[in-house]
C-alpha cells in the first residue's frame, strides 16, 4: 500500500512498483512512499518510477536534494557489518495469513522472507498487514532463544525501546515484583492513561 495524499489514481506508486524496480525490501521503500505523499502529488506515476528508477542507479546524485536526501542515503551501499551474515532456512516455517485479500502482496513477501530466519518459529499477519522495515507493520514472528528489536514495522504507534542495566541478570529475580510495579507503573499503552 502506498502514500496516495492528493495523488490522482493514475499517480499512485506502490510498494510493488518499487520492489519491481528493484529497490530492497526494507526502510527505502518506505521512505520513498512517504517522499510520494508529501512532495511529488504532482507528478505523474511514469515521472515518479522515472525519478525512482534513476535514483537507484545513482542515489548519490539524490544526496545534495532536500526533498530526495534520506532516500539517497537508505540506498547508497555500505559496507557489511562483520560478523552479522545469517544463512537464511531454504524454506520458512508456516506462518498464517488473516485476511489474505486485504494484504499487499510485499508485505506476505516480506513476511515470507522473516520466517526464514533461523531462529523463526512461527509467524502470521493481521488483516491490516503492509510492509514494514524488518518485519512487516501488523505481522507477528515467534521466535526462540533471541529477541529481535528490530522485528516491528515503524508504523504510527509502533516502537519497541531495549534498555541495559549494569547488573546481573539473576537480580531480575530476585526482585521481580518490584520490577514488574515499576514497569506497570511507568509504562503507559494506548493515547491516555488511566
């Protein structure tokens, strides 16, 4: 599903349109959505596959704009971090999909790419799945021995936050309920607080 504010229906640029172009799955499709809805209403959708497929043949030239600079940074390589290569399962585990019609086939792709991870048990998507960063907005991945920050779409509302604390971790233990009120205490969900 794209950004589609003020854009005529012959306008609309999609994720699918720029996974066909090439662009990786991930935060660059997203931000260049979100560089649709806000700046280009008024181009037409062959200018905007255009100006997306020219960008990324060259993000570099995209550096110095306003408007295309945190596009051309999301795509201009970099180098690997060491030691972060994941031999992905050759098939995935199962994962459910709710409401099948309703999702955009990126995002059942992205998914399907998720449950490959090793460390994948199970997985699904919501009704109102659509594509994420790691992982896509309104999908769900179980996984076991690890927990993956990153594994939630960066949609309206969506965060997940990871703190350190300097103690052992066996000190969870032993004061656990009084973790558990602080948490409770100081962790607000939703738009208000009771």
């Amino acid at each position: 599903m794209g950004l589609f504010l003020g854009m005529s229906k012959e306008a609309r640029l999609t994720a699918r349109d720029l996974l066909d172009l090439g662009y990786p799955e991930g935060p660059a499709i997203g931000v260049a959505l979100r560089i649709v809805g806000e700046s280009m209403g008024g181009l037409s959708r062959e200018a905007l596959l255009r100006l997306f497929s020219g960008l990324l043949a060259s993000p570099q030239a995209g550096l110095g704009d306003e408007v295309l600079a945190p596009l051309a940074e999301w795509l201009t390589p970099r180098p690997a971090a060491p030691g972060f290569d994941v031999d992905l399962l050759a098939e995935g585990v199962p994962f459910e999909v709710f409401g099948r019609r309703w999702i955009d086939q990126a995002a059942i792709d992205q998914m399907a790419m998720a449950v490959r991870l090793p460390v994948a048990v199970r997985g699904a998507l919501m009704p109102d799945a659509h594509v994420g960063y790691g992982l896509p907005i309104g999908g769900v991945l179980a996984t076991e021995g690890v927990v993956i920050p990153y594994g939630v779409g960066v949609d309206i509302g969506c965060r997940m936050a990871l703190s350190v604390f300097d103690m052992p971790a066996s000190e969870l233990s032993h004061r656990r309920e009084a973790y558990v009120r602080m948490l409770r205490d100081h962790t607000v969900f939703g738009a208000a607080r009771d």
